[in-house]
C-alpha cells in the first residue's frame, strides 16, 4: 500500500469516527461526506499503486 493510500485511508476512517462521536442524529454531515470522498480517494490511490502493465501482443 502506498503512502498515499495509507493517508487516506487514515483520513476516511477518522472522519467517520468523527461523524459518529460528534453527530449522532444527523444523517448526512461534512465529516460523512469527507468519509466518503477519502474512501474514493483510497480505492484510487491503491488502484494507481498497482502499476499494472498491458503489453499486448500485436502482429
């Protein structure tokens, strides 16, 4: 896992403890909605970290 993926999945999970220790009975907040874009961020970030390479064979 790079170091960008391990950021923001710190990111996401803290924003969401965040959301559920300050904000109880409200469903949609800006800490939720941070969860959410870093939990994007990270599948991103480890799918990019892969370094996948197509060589194809072409004749």
């Amino acid at each position: 896992m790079s170091k960008s993926a391990a950021g923001f999945l710190i990111l996401a999970l803290l924003s969401g403890v965040m959301h559920f220790a300050l904000f109880e009975d409200t469903e949609i907040t800006l800490p939720l909605v941070g969860c959410g874009v870093f939990a994007v961020l990270f599948v991103l970030a480890l799918v990019a970290g892969r370094k996948i390479k197509f060589d194809p064979v072409l004749r």
